[in-house]
C-alpha cells in the first residue's frame, strides 16, 4: 500500500501581510526590478599601467554586483569599481579563479545609481604581463525602462 504524508506550516506576524514585502527598507532590498547585465572585455597589453573602461546608463539603476575573470592572474595585479566618484571596490587582488562582489544580499546593500553616472573599471596590470580582463556588472532597472536601456562602454 502506497503510503501519503502531508502537513501544514501556520505561519503569522507582519511579513505575512499584504504589502508588508514591498515596504521592505531600501537599500536593503531593491525598488527596481527588471535584470540587466553588461558585459565589458579590457585587452591589457604587457605593461605596467592602469587599463580602464567606463559604462555610462541611460535610465537610473541600481548595482547589485560585479565579477572579474583573467586569461591571467599574477600578483601585484588588481582591479577597483568606482560609481560617480564613489569607490566602490578598492584594490580587489586578483585570484587565481573569478571572483563575484556582491553588493546586493542581505549583509549589504543595493547601491541606486542616478543615469548618466559612470561606473569605471580600472584594472591595474602591475605585473606588466598581457591578459585579457572581462568584467560582468550586474543592475537592476525599472520594467518600463528595460526595453529602453543603454549601456555605452567608453575607453577611460
């Protein structure tokens, strides 16, 4: 004989109420919905120097994260995320796998960007070596924006 289980969970308190998740505080929690992710490639060439790329949107968004990967990794190398004239990441060392910093889980924050802001990359190529560098940004826009959104990536 087939046997069957089954249960109930009651749950109760004010998150369970409607409209109670959308009064959520911000910027713990987004207010933009709609997902979107640019991808940017830097072509270091074997000096020492600073290579920079700037994204630059069209509509306000909010950052959520970003991640870097190398065709090469070597140390003093490293990378720094700067939004307006905020830096976001400073002096991130490269590792030898790609690294994800998120800013958006629940030990942090989600970080508005009013549009037209720029958001540089700047990849520090101390060990003078050539590497390829793509960097993935991840934001958060508005529905009725999505369809409408620009991402202009600009040598710096």
């Amino acid at each position: 004989m087939a046997g069957a289980f089954g249960g109930n969970v009651v749950l109760g308190g004010e998150i369970d109420r409607v409209g109670k998740i959308g009064a959520l505080p911000h910027p713990q929690f987004p207010s933009l919905t709609a997902p979107k992710v640019k991808g940017v490639w830097i072509d270091v060439p074997p000096n020492i120097g600073t290579y920079s790329k700037v994204i630059v949107a069209n509509k306000d968004t909010e950052f959520i994260n970003a991640s870097l990967a190398a065709s090469g990794y070597l140390h003093p190398d490293y990378w720094e995320f700067t939004i307006g004239t905020y830096k976001m990441f400073e002096t991130i060392y490269t590792k030898e796998l790609p690294q994800t910093i998120y800013s958006g889980t629940m030990m942090a924050m989600i970080y508005p960007i009013a549009k037209d802001t720029p958001l540089r990359i700047d990849f520090v190529n101390n060990s003078g070596t050539s590497k390829q560098v793509w960097i993935d940004i991840k934001l958060l826009v508005a529905p009725a924006d999505a369809d409408t959104l620009i991402l202009d990536v600009l040598d710096a």
